[in-house]
C-alpha cells in the first residue's frame, strides 16, 4: 500500500486523472439516466382489481338495503333536472333507494322507511301528504330533506314553522356560500357562486330548534342549509337554490346529517395530470416567457417550469401522470414521424417515473379520435381521421415508441386530446388496446361540443374504468374551486390536470406570467391538503384501482346503541368511507382506522369486510 501511495503521490497527471474519474461517473449516471427506468419502476400500491373481482354500480346498487323514499314529478323542469343529480349522488352514496314520481302515482306509506327526500319546490304537488309527511317526522321519529328551495305559497306554509322557520321576506340573491367550519371539508370560508341569482328565500330562524351549517356570504348572513328538529325527528333544508353537478358535495353533506351516525363510501385519491408531458418541446419564443424570464420556451420548459413542478411534488407528496404526445404534425391518413428529439422527451419521462408518477398515452398526434360524422363547428382547429385503420396505426405507433423508450413500464391510461372523444373512437381503443383500463375525461359540464368525454366515475364490466378530471390550469377560477369543494365531499376526491404550455396561453392565465401562475397553483394545493389532509396522493392508474374498490362495495350499515357496525358485501382489499358522528362519539374501532376530518366527520379506512365502531 505505500509503494501504490508513493507511487500515485509522483504521477505526474494525477489532476487529470481525477478529472477523467469525475467524467466517467457522470457519464455513468446520464447512462442510467437515458437507458429506462424498468429496473426500478416501483409498482402501484393500488392494483387493479382482477376481471373476475369487478362489479359495475348497477350490481352493486341491487343489494342495498332500501330504507329511502325519493319523490319528484317529471312535469316540472326543476324538479326532473334534480332527480338527474340525485339519481348519480344517491348511487354512489350507496343509498337504497325508492322512486316515486307523482305524475303517476301518490306517496306510499311510509312505514320502513327512515327518509324522504322530496325533490319539490311547489308542495301543492304533494296535496295532502305534506301534513302526513310533517306528522310522520314528529311521531314517528322520520327524517325529510327539502333540497331546493320552497316557493311560498299555501301549502308550504304548512311545513315553515315545522322546519324552523319564523318569518320569511324576500328573495336573496346568492352571490356567495359560506360553509360553516366544523359542516364540510374545506369550511370555514364562503364560495363563490359564479351562476347566483336570487335563489334564496330570506329567512329567520328559531335557534332552539335549528342549527345552521352554511349561510350568505358570511357565517351569520341568510341561512343556506340548516337542520331542524321536530318531535322526534329531525328535517334538513337547502335554500340556496342551485341544483347541477358542481354542487353535489353539498347534498351529500346535508344527507349527512341524519341519523345518530350517517356513513358512505368514497374514493379517497388525490390525482394530479400532465397533458402533452412528455411531448416534442415548442421551438421559438414566447412574449410571456421572454417578458419575465428572457429565455426560450425550450429553456423555460426544461430549467424553470419542471423544476418548479416537481418542487410542488415534493412539497406536497403529488405523484404526477404524465400524458405522452409523440408529435404535433397534424396527419390524419395514418402516417406517421419518427419524433425529433427522443432524448428530452426520454428524461423528462424517467425524472417522472423517479418520482413515484405514471406514464399514460395522449395519442400519436394531437387529433381527437374522431371520424368524419363528427363536426368541431369551428371551435377548434382540429382534423377528422381518414379511417379508423388511420387512428388505429397512428395510436400503435405511440405505443410502439412508448415501449422503446421506456421497456417494462406499463401504461395502461388515456386522456384524449381537448377532452374530446367520439364514440367510435372510444370503441376502437378500447377494442385493439385491451390493456388500456382508464379513460380520463371531465366531470363538470362542458357545452361546446356533444362528443366531449363528460364522464361519472363508473367502471364497466371488463374493468376499464371511467375516471374524470374535476379542474384544470393552475389558474382555477371560481367555478372550478366550488367544483373542488364540492366532490372532496361527495367522493373525497381531487382529480386535476394541467399543461406546460399553460404558461403561453392568455387564455389559461399566460398574461399573470409563470411566477404567479405557480404561486396560484401552490395556494390551490395548499388548500387542498390542509382542507383533506388524509386524501392518498395515487397516480391515474391507482386512482382508477381506488373507483373499482368505490364503485363495487356495496355496504350494510347498522346503528345500535352502544356501536355501528359495518357490513361490506365485494370488499377486495381495502373500502374508504366518510362517517359523521351526529348523535354518537367515536371511541374503538375494529377493522378499520378512524381519522378526524372536520367536526365530527371522520375518514374510515376499512381493511376488512366487516368494520365495527364503538361509541363511548
């Protein structure tokens, strides 16, 4: 050893032979860097359920124990555009239900049932049965809902001072919702409404029977939502006076509030896209980027806004899912280009695998899978296909990249360019690319064109799941935060994509320039983990393993007086639930986790088919 040390002490390039050494270690480490990831891709901690374990909502809707009157009438516009929202909330709240609609019939009697849902604002509808209804709440210690807003006339009368009402004025216009702290996750703070008008009667309350959960605008303004006891039982009003899809969250939180203990399953995943990433890198310049940062877009995308993305995933856990774009050329007959520059796109894919991400498929190019039949209306400057043997080469040949660039990552989801999707297309994917399993669209309603993929969170029988991102942009406006509000309690979920060219489009926010764009989007993730900090950061595939497990349950809840005990009929592995303790107070549980959410709501994760609560 001291002939080696004498002998490396006198040679005379030992500079550069440090130096060399330093070369071949980073050589080295770009090797492993740009030769795939496949020797440490970490699996999914949630796997999709195999074929013969999967059960759709209509399956597991059949064995609920219905203890749930639902009345509407299909001859008022208010009334059946609501029943289309409760027909999905109720679904996947795993409430048994029965229908009545009074165009054709009357109310049953009401023995076995512990709740009517009345989906009315004019009461006339029901004649008679509103004072059957109110004595069936005071004697027999029944539950009714008014969801919407009651008009005034005599027959709700009857029912204003049973449900709390003292005196009533006018009408209110709801510019606001504020949600009381201890009601719904992310309370304490007043939504706006960005459809308001003057939806809401303006009320007084008696506080020794109601107790109020959202309001006007501020925590003491008009009443919104409140509970009132009556007898022995108890009825629950909406009066804000909206009704379409992002305002579930606020229904399932007012069904909540029956019942010593109300509980419902949920998905429980935190998910967050990247659309065309990785892709082909936009040459040039962009006004934004060269404004506030005096670089290229190339520049841009690679030192500032992945650095800056994935400071976000370490910050708050996100495992992104990247959605792969091999060109931009707009060819529609089935030809297709080698893609330029393989190895950007190649790090960007392996830096996103190393932090825990998924890789799914955009398509070959950025044209919708649509054929011909299909018109963009001149929304979009999008071609058609030639044929669905174009659409199918061209999707193979991503596929045939994806493979080569990253060998033994599975990729198994798809979210189709703009969100648009035709039928036949989706037949085609599905048909030659069995192993894709997710299609990712939207959720909330887009009217710009009939063949959007406006999506439920559904599983069909093959397991190929329906999987809908709920907002997007790093810019997310008023609508989209009631949105997000709304499904973390309905599905404890938030689904969200965005683009790196969101930065150079005025129409997403470009005009703020990235700096602020990033810190709007650390507020949003901000909000969201401190709001629900039990929500599973999944990937798409994972979250889609979540909605199979959600989509499948079909749970047996019994309250008694010193537990409740919950009974799971298809439970695979794992079942999420949201509980509110209205009555009771949590003390063990067995089978299962409990975890504070928000007052008394609390997260269930249930690790057996039978989880049993005791009260203290």
């Amino acid at each position: 050893m001291g002939r080696l040390k004498e002998k490396f002490e006198n040679f005379r390039f030992k500079g550069i032979l440090v130096i060399t050494l330093i070369f071949a270690i980073i050589a080295a480490i770009l090797l492993v860097e740009l030769s795939g990831v496949h020797f440490n891709y970490r699996r999914h901690t949630l796997d999709l359920l195999p074929k013969e374990n999967v059960v759709t909502k209509t399956d597991a809707c059949c064995g609920l124990d219905v203890n749930t009157l639902l009345v509407y009438t299909s001859d008022n516009k208010a009334s059946a555009d609501a029943y289309v929202q409760f027909d999905v909330i109720l679904a996947d709240m795993k409430i048994g239900t029965r229908v009545v609609d009074l165009s054709f019939t009357t109310v049953p009697l009401l023995q076995g049932y512990d709740t009517v849902i009345v989906l009315l604002q004019d009461l006339s509808y029901l004649g008679n049965d509103v004072l059957t209804l109110c004595n069936w709440v005071r004697d027999e210690g029944g539950n009714v809902y008014f969801p919407l807003t009651l008009e005034q006339n005599a027959y709700s009368a009857v029912v204003e001072n049973k449900i709390g009402m003292v005196a009533s004025f006018n009408y209110s216009f709801v510019n606001s919702i504020y949600v009381h702290s201890d009601f719904m996750i992310g309370g304490g703070k007043a939504y706006t409404v960005t459809d308001a008008y003057d939806s809401a009667r303006t009320v007084q309350l008696n506080p020794k029977t109601t107790k109020v959960h959202a309001s006007l605008d501020t925590e003491n303004g008009v009443p919104l939502i409140w509970e009132a006891e009556y007898g022995t039982g108890k009825f629950v009003v909406n009066n804000f006076g909206m009704c379409d899809k992002a305002y579930r969250g606020f229904f399932a939180a007012s069904l909540s509030l029956f019942g010593d203990v109300f509980a419902y399953p949920v998905i429980n995943a935190s998910t967050f896209y990247l659309d065309d990433f990785p892709s082909q890198i936009p040459e040039g310049n962009s006004d934004y980027i060269t404004r506030d940062f005096g670089t290229t877009i190339r520049d841009f995308y690679i030192n500032i806004w992945w650095p800056d993305m994935m400071n976000l995933a370490d910050k708050y856990g996100v495992k992104y899912t990247g959605l792969a774009i091999e060109s931009y050329d707009d060819a529609v007959d089935g030809t297709t280009d080698a893609a330029p520059d393989t190895g950007t796109f190649l790090n960007f894919g392996n830096m996103l695998l190393r932090k825990g991400g998924e890789l799914g498929y955009h398509g070959y190019n950025h044209q919708p899978l649509a054929l011909g039949n299909k018109d963009y209306n001149d929304i979009y400057d999008y071609k058609t296909w030639q044929s669905t043997d174009a659409m199918i080469t061209a999707f193979q040949h991503l596929i045939d990249f994806c493979d080569e660039l990253f060998p033994d990552v599975p990729m198994s989801v798809y979210v189709p360019p703009s969100n648009l999707l035709s039928d036949e297309g989706r037949q085609m994917l599905l048909r030659e690319f069995p192993h894709i399993k997710t299609l990712s669209g939207i959720y909330l309603p887009d009217d710009v064109l009939d063949f959007a993929l406006l999506q439920e969170y559904e599983v069909d029988e093959n397991g190929v799941v329906d999987q809908p991102r709920i907002i997007s942009g790093c810019d997310i406006d008023d609508f989209m935060t009631m949105g997000a509000m709304s499904e973390l309690n309905l599905h404890y979920i938030n689904n969200h994509f965005t683009h790196p060219d969101d930065a150079l489009d005025p129409e997403r926010g470009a005009q703020l320039g990235w700096k602020e764009l990033y810190k709007r989007f650390d507020g949003y993730m901000n909000w969201l983990y401190s709001s629900a900090p039990e929500l599973r950061n999944l990937n798409g595939t994972e979250t889609s393993a979540a909605v199979q497990r959600f989509v499948a349950v079909t749970p047996h809840i019994n309250v008694g007086t010193t537990n409740m005990k919950i009974t799971i009929e298809n439970f695979y592995d794992d079942a999420q639930f949201l509980v509110r303790f209205n009555e009771k107070r949590p003390d063990t549980v067995v089978g299962g986790r409990l975890t504070s959410v928000t007052g008394n709501l609390y997260l269930l994760d249930a690790d057996t088919d039978t989880v049993t609560v005791s009260f203290k």
